[in-house]
C-alpha cells in the first residue's frame, strides 16, 4: 500500500493510492496514518479497505508528511561510505546518530525556506524508515517485524549551523522546512528490498546525487536493532539513514542552495519529491 495525508499544514487528513494511483480520502475510516494505525493489525485492516470505493482527495490537494504524530526523527550520518569519502571522513565504526526536530518534518513538495543567515544550505536525498510497532532491545534478525514501511527523505542541512557552530549536529538539521517526507509511506510488504533501490537529487534539472541504498555501510535491520539499544523505537518514528555523494559541500567548489533553485528528488518505488527553495520570513 501507499499510504499519505493531505491538507492544510496541521490539518492533514489521512489517505491511500488506489490500485490507478489515485488518492483517496480516508477521513472517518482512521484517525490518521501514524500510531497504532501502522500496526500489523491496522495495516491488515487498511488493505480490506475497498479504495476505489473512497472519496477522491481534491485535485491538487497539498500533500503533508506521509506520517503524522511522530515522536523521534532520528538521523544517521555518514552511512555511505562513498560519501564519508566526500566528506573527507572515515566510515564511523557504529553508527553516527543525531537528531532532527519533528518541527523540521513536512509536505515532499512544500517550499524549502533558507533560514535566516544561512551561506550553507545543502541537500541530502534519503531512505527513510518508518517504525509500525515498539522496538527496544530488539535483535537485527527480529529488526524488520518492527518497520511499517518506507519513504522518500530530504535531511536538508545548513552546514555552517552544524559543522561551524560549537555544539552538535542537531542545529543544523532542524530548522522548518528541514525535513520533507512522502510523497507516500509504501509500506514493507511492497519493497522487496530496502537494501537495493536506486536514489537520485537533482538542483535546477542538473543532477548531483545518483546513489543507491545498496552502498549503505549500516543496513536498516542494523539501524533499528542498533538504536533499540539506546532508546525505545515507537509507531510513527522515523529515521534518516544517510545519503549517497554528491551533496553540496562536498563538491569543488562547494555549493549550496539559494532563493529561487528547485530541489528534485526520488527514490525507487518510492515516489518523488519537488520543493522551491524561497527565503525564510
């Protein structure tokens, strides 16, 4: 299935694809796509859902964040080894976790605002995983029991805000408009696997990622064991499993995004993602 909301920011309403990719209104039938709704059981129910039969949403409907009500949006840096090579870093010997503000989370097509003195704003096209049930302490060969599904994720980054500025990552990678997801949650059952789909970024139609997740040093049966360990994983949790080369600063000269550029991204079988990048009020 792929699952999505749609509406006013704050107001999202949860829908699906139907079988022709049409999006349907799931309004009355689920409270929203997130929480118990990304159970087992709430996903067994949605797929006895007719959707054909549901209301149409509204040509050219805003969509929001495929999830909604998440708790943790949890990162994972330098989890390509070709891009820690960009970086000019060592791949990490465990996984480097940071995190985003759930405030960053929005629409795959929202505009993309430069914070306020920001020189360094850059792109990073990422798998991202959603959390269907509670994970603690769970093994890796138990790990995917524990993922409802997948998503399209640009972890936009304001380097100086991280690398320049005394403190951590987090700074950097949380500001509105920071962390676009969707255009749909595709759940588990439909991606065969995780480890083997290709991903691509492309600024202003020239393309500066091409990537596949086959190149990621800490797969996501890893990842969700691994940080189990530190924290309780709930339904509606994401992570941000890192990005393949290419990004801004690591080209020659760096570049990075400015007013009026267009940040196209996707991943396969996953969708695509388009924001405009504007000035932040």
């Amino acid at each position: 299935m792929k699952l999505l909301r749609w509406g006013e920011k704050g107001f999202e309403r949860p829908g699906m694809l139907d079988g022709a990719g049409v999006a349907r209104d799931l309004t009355g039938l689920v409270p929203d796509i997130g929480g118990a709704i990304l159970s087992k059981t709430g996903l067994e129910m949605l797929r006895g859902v007719d959707a054909a039969a549901l209301p149409m949403v509204p040509e050219g409907a805003r969509l929001g964040p495929c999830v909604g009500g998440t708790g943790k949006a949890i990162c994972i840096g330098l989890n390509y080894a070709d891009h820690a090579a960009e970086a000019g870093q060592d791949v990490p010997p465990e996984p480097i976790v940071f995190m985003k503000a759930t405030s960053a989370l929005c629409g795959p097509n929202d505009k993309l605002p430069i914070p306020r003195g920001s020189e360094k704003t850059d792109w990073e096209v990422e798998l991202v995983v959603v959390i269907g049930a509670r994970a603690k302490y769970v093994s890796e060969a138990d790990a995917m029991a524990h993922v409802a599904g997948y998503a399209v994720g640009n972890d936009v980054s304001e380097r100086a805000f991280q690398t320049e500025r005394a403190g951590q990552w987090t700074k950097g990678k949380s500001a509105d408009g920071f962390g676009p997801l969707g255009p749909w949650l595709v759940t588990a059952d439909e991606v065969a696997d995780p480890q083997a789909l290709d991903m691509w970024l492309s600024v202003n139609d020239e393309r500066m990622q091409d990537g596949s997740t086959r190149t990621m040093v800490y797969g996501v049966a890893h990842l969700v064991s691994y940080l189990s360990r530190f924290m309780t994983l709930e339904p509606g949790d994401v992570i941000f499993t890192g990005t393949p080369p290419g990004v801004g600063m690591g080209m020659k000269p760096p570049r990075f995004l400015k007013p009026g550029d267009v940040v196209a991204l996707g991943i396969e079988g996953l969708g695509e993602q388009r924001q405009d990048v504007v000035a932040d009020a």
